[in-house]
C-alpha cells in the first residue's frame, strides 16, 4: 500500500499531497542545479572538477575554514567532503594546513585556481539572477517570499533533529 492511499480522506490530506510534491521539487532542484553547474564546466572546457566540488569552492570563496566548519556554516550538504576536500587539495584548487591550535583539524582556503572555479560559478549565478528577472520568471519579491518559506521548513527540520529524542 503506498503512502497516498494510506493517507485517507483526511482534510489535511491536500496539504500532505502539497508537502511531498514540494520535498520532490527540492531534490529535483538540486540535482538540476548541479546538471546546469557540469554543463558550464563543460561549455568553458573544465572538465576535471565535478559540479559539488565547483559549488563547494564557491561556497567557500574568500573565507578560511575547517572541514567541520563547512558543514556548521551551510556550506557543504554531503556526506563525502573529507574526500572532496582531499581531491580538491590534490587538483591545485585549495591550500590545507594544521591549526596551530588543535592539530587534528585543518584548515583550508582556495588557491588562485580554485578561485577561478569559484568566480566561474559566480558569474553563471549572475547570469541566472539576470535572466530570472529580465524574463519575468521571478522579481525580488519571490525570490524572497521563497527564501522565507524555505528558511521556515528549514528551522522546523532543524528542530525535529535537535529535540527529537
């Protein structure tokens, strides 16, 4: 028995419908968002960077952070990034060096290739924040009311995992 069936004739069953297109909607908008990241990679004729390690880099962009920090601070959502970073490290796109401090975390910080990776990035974000407006897709306003609705269902999630158990 799937999950809809289950579900009854429930009022608030439109709303669980409504929920689960959006979860699918934000999954599909990941992976797309990293399709159009490899086909400019691809169009500018960088092929060995993969598109995490390119939004990983951009997300990075000027600061300098430990590998825990990346995860804390929303830049990274994966579970690999010991293995990206290492990749990264090894291609030329980021320097590492051990904290003074605690010397089993390290921090990194990008390399002048690794900024050409990051401002690659940039530019295609600017070129997307472009067309959405000039071409009416979305203005100011919905982008923001997006973020808003967006940021709310992230702090609930945040909440479930935090006082769960």
């Amino acid at each position: 028995m799937s999950f809809h069936s289950s579900m009854g004739g429930s009022p608030d069953q439109g709303f669980m419908a409504g929920y689960l297109d959006s979860l699918a909607l934000v999954e599909r908008l990941h992976r797309l968002l990293l399709d159009v990241i490899k086909d400019e990679f691809e169009r500018v004729g960088v092929l060995e960077i993969n598109a995490v390690q390119a939004l990983l880099l951009f997300n990075i962009g000027d600061n300098e952070v430990t590998a825990g920090e990346l995860k804390s601070r929303g830049y990274y959502q994966g579970s690999n990034v010991s293995y990206n970073l290492k990749k990264l490290v090894e291609m030329g796109y980021m320097h590492h060096q051990r904290c003074e401090i605690d010397r089993r975390s390290v921090r990194v910080r990008l390399t002048e290739e690794g900024r050409k990776i990051r401002d690659i990035v940039a530019t295609l974000f600017e070129r997307h924040a472009d067309g959405l407006q000039s071409k009416g897709v979305l203005g100011p306003e919905g982008i923001e009311n997006i973020t808003h609705a967006l940021r709310r269902v992230e702090r609930y999630w945040t909440d479930q995992i935090r006082y769960i158990y």
